[in-house]
C-alpha cells in the first residue's frame, strides 16, 4: 500500500473521483454562477406544516413523519394536488430577477412523491388533478432566460416498501436491493427524459442500508455522467467501500463538489475550503425548505442583506450560494419570497460583477467590514463591504508586496470618497458621506517593486 506521511492509504474501489478537481467547461460553468435557487415543491406544500388544525414547528416536508400521518391519508393529499396556480414562467422570471444563475427542483422528496410521471411508480403527478409535467414546463421556462436547471432526488423513501434504513438480515438485503433497483431506473429516467439537465443534487443518503451500498452510488454517478455527458454530481451521493459519505476513507472528496454545508456556512478565514470546489443550501425562514403557513416559519423570514453577505461570503471562499424557495400547495410563489428575490437582484444588478465569474481572492485576508472576492479571468479584485463601519470608514489591510494602483467604485452616489494611506500596504476609505447601505469597490492590484511608484497612478478620490 501507498502511505501518506504516518497514514495508510486505503486502496478503494468506490472512493473519489480519478483525475482529481474538474476543470472542463461545465464545472467551469457551474462554479462561475455562484449563486442559485432551491425549490422545494410536493404534497407536503399542501398542509404546509400544519396537520389536524395543528401547526408542527419543524420542516414542513418533514410532516408526515412528525404529525405521524397514515400513510394511506398521505397518500391521498395527490388528489388536492392540482397546481391550479403554478405557472413556470412566473417561477423563472423571479429566478431571473432575483440574479439566480441556475435552479434545482425537487424531482423527488423523501415523501416519495415525484414531480414527473415517473413510469416506475404510481405515486406521481401525472396521477393527480394537475396531470402535467411540470419539470419539463420548468425547464422550458428557466433555460429560456438563461438559467441552468438541476435535479434534486432523495435516496431516502418513506413510500416504497423496500426501503430499509438497516440491513438487519437477507430479508432486509433482499428489499433493498429491489429499492436499489427502482431507484436507478428512476435516476436513468430522468436523466433520458431531461437531457438538458445540468446537475443532480441528491438528499437521504445518510442511513446505514446506504453507506453500505458504496458500489451502487459509485454505479449512480457513472450511468448519470454517461447518459448526460458534462452533468455534475454533489458529494452527498456516495459512500465509499467503508461506507464514509462525502470524503471516501483518504479524506479525498467524492463526487464534483462538497455539499455538506446546509444552513451554516464555513468560517470566512477558512481558506482550507478554497482547495475545492462547494456550494451551501440555506433556508429563507428559520429551517423549512418546504412552504410552511405557521408563525413558526413567518417570523423568522431572512432579510435581503443577509442573503447579500452570503453571496458575498460565498464567493470570497470559492464556493456557490443554494437560496430556497418554498412555493405554495397550488403552485404560487410567497409574497415574501418574491419581494427578497427582488431586492436580493437589485444589489446583484449593481454589484454582479464581483461575484458571476469570481471566487477566492489568495491573500487578501478577510476583514471586518466584508469579503474580498477575485475575478477568475482578469484578476481584478473586488472588496465587497456588507458591514459598514459606524465611523463610515473602510479600512483596507492590503498584501504583502501589493500596492493599489486603482481604484473605483461599482456603485456609489453623494459626495465622493476620499481614500489615503495610512502606512505601508493600509490605506482608508472615508465614505460617510457617501450613500447607505452595502458598497461595494472593484480594486485594480498591481505587484510594485518600488512603493514610492504608487504615487503616480493612484488617485486620492474615489470616482
């Protein structure tokens, strides 16, 4: 066996990926959005986490199991399931106003409701009032402005009979790999039926039956990159030949990018991150993806500059932004989604450039007041300021060797700012007189051998 320094490797049939870190055009894609849309839409959009007059304060598509719902009567909210106020186009155009670069779409919850008329189930859509495929209406819709639509799938099924969370005896082997089965087909299905489908995002992965199933995700991920060539895959897929998810058993990711980061995001001084590519998932409300009509979940809607500093934070450590949405049993889009989509693509609108296209900025530390983001083809950095000191204020730490040979602003109204530097490689940026709210500047960096070279191209006002 190899070893790495004191550590063992572990030869594995089912661990990362050969040939290491995408670089081909579609992940290049992928990672130069930087910011999506989440949708989670099924039956449970229906009771909206309320169930005998009850409201239960917990994910809504967690309902059947926390109301302790009978199957049977689950089962029959598909014939309330009649999309009467759906409309794709609507969807996409608050995506695109919102700024959102791709959306992905619950094709399956742990419900096991599917979104499409699926021909390995009767448990679908195209059984329902709505009888329409919804998924290819979305499609339509979302690429025709541009937007890339991936597809959310749970592994996790609470309606199949052979679905097992432990493997117990040949019995339960047995079952599971009927489930196993049926659960491939259904992936092969969409991924024939959708072919323009750029990503598959998968959920429920993390029972035992599954870790102990590591071929059969490594067979997952080949069959969907061999049916759709260029599609991507997250982490939350495999499991290894030792049944470790995310990271096989030599701490290498598995899958085309880490999406272990849902609702929290890693620390912005945590540069380690930076070595791969990542996306975070983050609710609007508290901790529901699904609608939810209660208190619980209205009381605790995000604001649109906290979203903003998400992107912002993000992007300064190479990774990409999943924002949820919640749309109603009917298919209608919440008010208050919608007006934070539009506020959230108002700032994108302003200030997009420093994050479509950017990532992690090396060596420039993170600093109090915001992030600094780095765009991947020119260089040009961004210092994106989401907190703005009280003093109005902005000082910039910059690296070693660095001097500023730039600068201008992405978007500032009232007086100008003034800028001067307070000693070698730290200049300030007075803006208090400028307009409120999040500013941003785009940097122009230049390596100097002689400091006192900066003087010449450096202008003493911001303009």
């Amino acid at each position: 066996m190899d070893t790495r320094g004191d550590n063992v490797t572990l030869q594995l049939n089912y661990g990362t990926n050969d040939g290491g870190r995408r670089r081909d055009a579609a992940m290049a894609r992928f990672r130069a959005h930087r910011f999506g849309q989440f949708i989670h839409w099924g039956l449970y959009s229906i009771p909206g986490g309320r169930w005998d007059g009850q409201d239960i304060d917990f994910a809504a598509e967690f309902l059947p199991r926390m109301a302790k719902v009978p199957p049977a009567e689950w089962e029959a909210l598909a014939g309330q399931f009649t999309a009467e106020a759906f409309d794709a186009e609507a969807w996409a155009d608050t995506a695109a106003a919102m700024g959102a670069k791709y959306m992905t779409i619950t094709t399956k919850h742990h419900d096991g409701f599917c979104l499409w008329p699926s021909a390995e189930t009767d448990f679908h859509i195209g059984n329902t009032p709505a009888g329409r495929d919804v998924l290819a209406e979305l499609i339509a819709a979302y690429e025709a402005r541009g937007i890339d639509v991936n597809f959310y799938y749970s592994v996790l099924d609470w309606h199949h009979p052979d679905w097992r969370y432990q493997l117990e005896n040949d019995d339960d082997e047995a079952a599971f790999a009927r489930y196993l089965d049926f659960a491939m087909k259904q992936l092969a299905e969409l991924a024939q039926r959708y072919p323009s489908v750029k990503a598959f995002w998968f959920d429920g992965t993390w029972d035992e039956s599954v870790k102990k199933n590591g071929e059969w995700t490594w067979q997952v991920e080949r069959m969907l990159k061999d049916t759709i060539p260029g599609v991507i895959v997250n982490s939350r897929l495999r499991a290894d030949d030792h049944g470790a998810r995310h990271f096989d058993s030599n701490g290498e990711l598995m899958g085309d990018y880490e999406s272990g980061y849902e609702r929290r995001l890693p620390e912005p001084w945590d540069v380690s991150v930076t070595a791969r590519d990542w996306e975070a998932c983050m609710t609007i409300s508290q901790a529901s993806w699904g609608y939810h009509q209660g208190d619980w979940a209205a009381d605790t809607i995000k604001h649109p500059l906290d979203v903003v500093d998400m992107i912002a934070h993000c992007t300064s450590l190479g990774g990409n932004l999943l924002l949820n949405f919640g749309p109603r049993g009917d298919g209608s889009l919440q008010p208050v989604e919608q007006e934070l989509a539009a506020r959230v693509g108002d700032w994108l609108t302003e200030f997009g450039e420093a994050i479509y296209g950017c990532g992690h900025a090396p060596g420039w530390s993170p600093q109090g007041w915001g992030y600094f983001t780095r765009n991947d083809t020119d260089g040009t950095i961004f210092a994106l300021v989401t907190r703005l000191p009280v003093s109005g204020r902005v000082r910039i730490q910059l690296p070693n060797g660095l001097g500023l040979a730039g600068l201008r602003s992405l978007s500032v109204s009232g007086e100008p700012a003034s800028m001067r530097e307070l000693a070698e490689s730290v200049v300030e940026l007075d803006v208090s007189q400028c307009s409120p709210g999040p500013l941003g500047f785009a940097l122009t960096t230049m390596r100097l051998d002689n400091r006192d070279a900066l003087r010449e191209p450096n202008p003493d006002v911001l303009t």
